[in-house]
C-alpha cells in the first residue's frame, strides 16, 4: 500500500487522490450540506476553502510535481546513472 503523501526531494507532496478527495469534501459541504444553527462556523466558507486548497494541491500534484516525478524517473533525468 502506497503513502497518499510521497516524499520529492526531501518534501511531502500532496498526491492527486488527496486534492481529488478534498475537492469532492469541500463540494460536499459547500453545496450538499443545509444548516440551520453552526455557532459562528459558517460550513459553506469553510466548504469553499478546502475545495480552494483540494483544487491547489491538485494543480501542484499535476503540473508541477507530477512532470519532475517523470522526468526524474527515466534514464538521463535529474541524476546520473551509477
């Protein structure tokens, strides 16, 4: 079983299932959720910004770490053969 959190070059990297998983949480409480009484916790905001931060570190996930991973991988990458 994989980690959903890899290490790339000594940081943690959010995966793309954790920005998946964070984005539909966030939906789920942004548009699914009706409440009627929170105590000053508006579940709509907070819906809105853990569906912000899912679709950041989906783009991180994708865009950035995602071609370093491949190119690291291949032969004639980031480091030399030996």
């Amino acid at each position: 079983m994989t980690s959903p959190v890899q290490p790339v070059d000594g940081r943690r990297v959010t995966s793309t299932a954790v920005g998946i998983t964070l984005v539909v949480t966030g939906a789920i409480l942004r548009f699914a959720v009706a409440t009627t009484s929170t105590h000053g916790l508006n579940v709509h905001v907070v819906g809105l910004i853990v569906m912000l931060a899912g679709a950041v570190g989906l783009a991180l996930s994708l865009f950035v770490w995602g071609p370093l991973s491949r190119r690291r991988d291949r032969p004639g990458g980031y480091s030399a053969p030996g």
